[in-house]
C-alpha cells in the first residue's frame, strides 16, 4: 500500500476539535500517537475488522495532543533494540521483549529502513555476575 493511502497517515492528518462530535463511523479512539499508540491502532486497522451491515472495516481515530505523531519520548529515546537481558529470565517482559526485538529488525528489514545489529558487551564486575552471565 502506498504511505499516502494508508488509513492511519489520512487519520493523522486531520486536525479535531475538542468539541467536534464524534462520527459513528469510528469504531475505537486511540490516545497518544506515540510508537504504542500507533502500533495498537495499526494492528486494530489491519487485523481487527469490524462489520457492519454495509462493510467489514476498522475506523480508528488517533487523538494527539501535538502537532503530529512521534514528538514525545518515541523520538528522544536511545534508539536501542534491547536484547531482554534486564529482565528476569523466563519473565513476560523477556519473553515480550526478545519476541518484539525479532518482529523490529523483521520489520526494518522488510522495509528497507535503516538500523545496525551492533551486538552488547557485558562486563561482569564480580563473581556473582559471572555466574549469571553465564
Ligand atoms: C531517555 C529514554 C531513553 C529510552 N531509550 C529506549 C531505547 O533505547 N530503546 C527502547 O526500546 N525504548 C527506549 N525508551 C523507552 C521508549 O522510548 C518508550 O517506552 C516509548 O517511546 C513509549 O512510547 P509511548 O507511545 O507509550 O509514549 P510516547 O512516545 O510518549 O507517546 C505518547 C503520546 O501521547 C500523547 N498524549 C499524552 N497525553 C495525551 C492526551 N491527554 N491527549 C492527546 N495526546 C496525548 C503525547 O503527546 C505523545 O505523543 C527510552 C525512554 C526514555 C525516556
């Protein structure tokens, strides 16, 4: 699909007002054009239809408080795909962030956009950190 066609850019860029009524054409509103905020309205637009008697069809209205997406943390971070090695072994947050490390670089690649695979060096200070590096 072509980035102008896709349902999330044309939602995005339409400016509401505080006081507009909301269209019963939207089916869920999304708060926060933030990398979670779009990455839950994406997968509503493309894996959750709803139907209707007219259509099967997913509307989803993102609310941003800015001008425009991405103007919070998700563009002032450190720009790390972490590897999961912080969190407890086994933990959901390892096993989400290990699965969600595969789908991003999947995701790059697919699309051509930039990234590097620079790998982590760990030093272990200490007896104790050797062990549970190993
Ligand atoms: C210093 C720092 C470094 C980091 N480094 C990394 C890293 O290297 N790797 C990594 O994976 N993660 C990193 N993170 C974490 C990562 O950046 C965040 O987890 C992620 O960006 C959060 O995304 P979000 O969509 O939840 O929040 P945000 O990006 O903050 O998006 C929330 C959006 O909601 C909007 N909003 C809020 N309230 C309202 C409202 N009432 N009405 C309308 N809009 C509203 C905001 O304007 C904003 O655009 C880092 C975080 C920080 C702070």
């Amino acid at each position: 699909m072509r980035p102008s066609a896709h349902p999330l850019r044309s939602l995005l860029s339409q400016t509401y007002s505080t006081s507009a009524t909301p269209s019963p054409d939207v089916h869920t509103v999304v708060i926060g054009a933030g990398v979670v905020g779009l990455a839950i309205a994406r997968q509503l637009v493309q894996h959750i239809p709803v139907t209707s008697s007219s259509s099967t069809t997913t509307n989803v209205l993102i609310i941003e408080q800015e001008a425009s997406y991405g103007q919070s943390t998700s563009a002032r971070n450190s720009e790390v795909i972490h590897a999961g090695l912080y969190y407890p072994p086994g933990s959901l947050k390892a096993k989400t962030c290990v699965q969600g490390k595969a789908l991003l670089y999947d995701y790059c690649e697919s699309r051509g956009i930039p990234h590097a695979r620079l790998g982590k060096l760990i030093v272990a200070k200490d007896d104790a950190q050797v062990r549970v590096s190993e």
